[in-house]
C-alpha cells in the first residue's frame, strides 16, 4: 500500500486537487489527507481540503445529506474553476 500512497508521489502532481475527509473514515485516516494537503500547500500546488465532522467513508454514498450536498456544490465549484479554465482558476 505504501507505494501506492499519494504522498510519496506529491511532487509529481501537477493537477488542482480537492480532498474530502470525513473525520469518522476508519479506512483512511484523516492525518493521512492532511499530510497530503499540506506537502501540496508547501509545494505552492492548487489545492482545497475539506473535513466533514462525523462523516465517514462512505459519505458519498450514504452519509448526511447536508454533508453530501456540500461535497457535491464544492465539486461542481472546483470543476467550474478548473476545467472551464483550462487548469488555471478564472480570473
């Protein structure tokens, strides 16, 4: 599984990146999605990190509603910024 950790890759990611974290995932620890948005951040990348207070790894599919309507909004917003401006956030 190390090796196919994000974080030993970090350098490598050129992309925006938006990370969702539900602080109840047993899969995937929260320190692990933090680690990755703060070696981006210290790589001066575009990236966004959120944490969903109780939510956990399956958020996406049957988490709080209110929950997954941010994450969706947040998405849609992100793909607005990104994609519309071919990688480069609109100015």
């Amino acid at each position: 599984l190390e090796r196919e950790s994000p974080i030993n890759y970090v350098q490598n990611i050129r992309t925006p990146f938006i990370i969702f974290h539900g602080e109840n995932d047993r899969r995937t620890g929260f320190v692990q999605s933090e680690m990755l948005y703060r070696s981006l951040k210290a790589l001066d990348r575009p990236v966004e990190y959120v944490r969903h207070p109780g939510g956990t790894h399956e958020l996406t599919r049957s988490g709080n509603n209110r929950q997954r309507i941010d994450q969706m909004l947040r998405t849609w917003d992100f793909f607005e910024r990104w994609i519309k401006a071919g990688g480069r956030p609109l100015e």
